[in-house]
C-alpha cells in the first residue's frame, strides 16, 4: 500500500510482449530500487513518450526539416529548447540525442579533431565509457588518458593538473557515473586554460541537482555541458547537450544531425520537453533537496555501522559501499544477494578495483528512484 507507483496494466494484442511489459510493471512496483541512474517518469512523460509522435520522421532542425509535415513537432522540439535553456540558464541546447553516449560523441566530436588527446576520470575512479575508455567509440577514435582519484577517493585537482602538464590533452572531460562527492568545475576550468585544453562537463547523474542549484553549475567553465535526461533529471530516456558558444553550437547541431544520428526521436523530445517543465516547477526543488538528505541518512546509517564507503560520504543522490572490504563479497554476489530480498542494485568497480567489470568489490546505491515513490530518511535508515 506504501510508496506505490501509480503506472497502470497495459493490454496488447501482443501477449507475449504484453506480459513481459506487465511483469516489469510488478517488477518495478515490488522492488526497492535503488540503482543510481534510474527514475519514475510521471504519467504525462509516460504519455508523450508512448504517443503518436513515434510515426513521424523530421532529419534536421524546427523550419530546416528535410521531411514535410513538421508543424507540429517542431513546436515540440522548440519548447524543449526553449525549457531546456531556462532550466539550466544556457544559450544554446540541443535535445535531439538518443541517449548520453551519444551526445557524448557529438560533443567531443564539436571541439576536437579525431584522433585527438582526451583527459577523462577512468572507468574504475567512476567515470563513464564513453569518456575514453578504450573498448567505446571515444577510446576507438581519440587518444585517451585518464585521471584517478586520491586513496581517500577524492578527486585531486593537483594530480590531475600534473597528469594534464604531461600528457597536453586537447579536450579535459569532468563528469561522473559513480563518485559521490561535489565535483569543481572552476578547478576543471583552471586546469584546462593552464595546459591549453577544451572543457567539457558530462552531468548525466546530477543535472537535476545542478538545475535545482543543489550542486555547482559547470556552464561558466565549459566549452560545452552533456547529459541525459532520466537521472536525478526524472524525464524520458534521452541525451542533450548544451552550450553558451554559438560556435560550438552549430558544431553540435552538425554532429548530432547527420554527424552521429539519423531522424529525431520525437516522442522522447516531447517526453523531454515535458519532463524540463516539471523541472521547472518549484516542486521539483523540493524533491531534489529531498534525494540528497536521503542519500546523506542513508549513507550515515552505514558509517555508522563502520561499513567501508568509497570517497568517505555522499554530498550528491549516490555512494557507493566497498562490500569486499566491509562483508568479503564481490559486488557480484552481493547485487545477487541483496536481488533475493527485492533491493536492486548494481555491481560497481571501485578506485583501484582489483576484479574484472563483470565481478567488481563494491556496489553502487542511489535515492532518486525511492525518494520519487515518497521514501523519506526514516525508511532510508531502515532500508540501510
Ligand atoms: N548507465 C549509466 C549509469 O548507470 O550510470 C551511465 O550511462
């Protein structure tokens, strides 16, 4: 009866796909989940992204289409813009990207030259794969290089200037997909003009709490911001990029459209575009603030009980527990344990991790997703 979503049953004429569709809902609704990266949409997300706007194509941008018959999603796509921009206060947005992988790549592809060096957090200190790592397209077609947080897992701006001094990137990213404290952007930014680099911040995971001013804003630093949509920013699964400089901007629009992608998804920028209005609500800054208290009296609630947290704290929606150190289980089995009692999680690589990707010794624990269906510190505590 407590914290349930309020999705509906859908009925097909499909019934295999039906009831995969309606076991996920159970799914879904049974479990506590608790993987950082993961939401739940509102009804009117679910609405547009599930809509009619799946018919139609629409290559290029609102009154530059190479298809007839786009008046009306190209009210769509403008009001996505136009939200988007207001949201995090940017001149310029795209939010044609299927996902933030691929807004990734056309943003770097906006400020470097292919075969360019690239300075990114490593996979294992929690950045992303498509930061540079070696088996994504960003290890494939760049020259990349990467940082490392300190022994206490912090990031280590000192560290990462002497790494930058040797290496002369062409492009720095900042930006995580596992690190659970606030990120400096203005040191990024610092680093950068002192070896002669682009900046580019990928805020996937914390957009709703930059938006919500909860986490510093990296659009003063950066040549250009990414991200996607349905983190802590709860809208449809999707990437976006933003810029303050018209000329990277029309690099953008070039790389999304036809550099990387082929015709809009306009359901998802319809499902965007409501989700950046819900954003804007004052509402929305409340349930940010509400993510992070959650997250800190989660987290609390295992210092206390001396279990081994990654980066010491949490001052954002995630943190991640060294469970091979605290209960001599890989993150494996312990996501397999805690998949037993209806709590999902995922397996993470921790800083200096010395299992594969596929076994790992921590896992990664998130609060948007609960804190959506109205969990507040005291059942985090409990949970914990
Ligand atoms: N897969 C996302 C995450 O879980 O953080 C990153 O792309």
């Amino acid at each position: 009866r407590y914290f349930m979503i309020k999705y509906q049953k859908i009925f097909l004429n499909d019934k295999e796909i039906e009831k995969a569709i309606n076991n996920e809902l159970i799914r879904q609704q049974d479990r506590i989940e608790l993987i950082a990266s993961e939401n739940y949409v509102s009804e009117d997300v679910l609405k547009a992204a599930g809509s009619i706007l799946t018919n139609k194509y629409g290559e290029g941008y609102p009154h530059k289409r190479y298809y007839g018959g786009c008046e009306n999603v190209d009210v769509i796509e403008e009001l996505a813009i136009e939200r988007l921009k207001k949201l995090f206060n940017v001149k310029y947005a795209n939010v044609q990207p299927y996902s933030g992988s691929v807004a990734n790549a056309a943003a770097i592809a906006s400020l470097i030259p292919k075969n360019g060096k690239i300075l990114g957090m490593s996979l294992s200190s929690g950045g992303h794969l498509s930061h540079g790592y070696k088996i994504s397209f960003s290890g494939y077609f760049y020259q990349t290089y990467f940082y490392d947080v300190d022994k206490n897992g912090i990031l280590d701006y000192d560290q990462i200037l002497e790494l930058a001094k040797k290496i002369k990137p062409d492009l720095i990213i900042c930006g995580a997909s596992a690190y659970s404290r606030i990120i400096d952007f203005k040191k990024f930014k610092e680093i950068a003009d002192q070896v002669g680099a682009k900046l580019m911040a990928d805020i996937a995971h914390i957009a709703g709490l930059v938006a919500t001013k909860l986490h510093p804003s990296p659009f003063e630093y950066c040549d250009v911001v990414t991200s996607t949509t349905h983190k802590t920013l709860r809208g449809a699964r999707g990437g976006i990029i933003m810029t303050n400089n018209s000329e990277v901007a029309q690099k953008v629009d070039r790389w999304v459209f036809p550099g990387y992608q082929g015709g809009p998804l306009f359901h998802q920028i319809a499902a965007k575009a409501v989700a950046f209005k819900e954003a804007l609500d004052p509402s929305f800054a409340i349930y940010q603030e509400q993510i992070i208290k959650n997250a800190k009296a989660f987290c609390n609630e295992f210092k206390l009980a001396n279990i081994e947290i990654v980066s010491g704290t949490t001052d954002n929606h995630l943190f991640m527990i060294n469970v091979k150190k605290s209960f001599n289980l890989t993150g494996k089995e312990a996501t397999e344990i805690l998949e037993r009692a209806n709590i999902t999680v995922n397996k993470n690589a921790i800083p200096n991790d010395l299992e594969s990707p596929q076994i790992t010794s921590g896992i990664r624990l998130g609060t948007p997703a609960m804190t959506t269906r109205g969990f507040k510190e005291e059942e985090f505590k409990t949970l914990a």
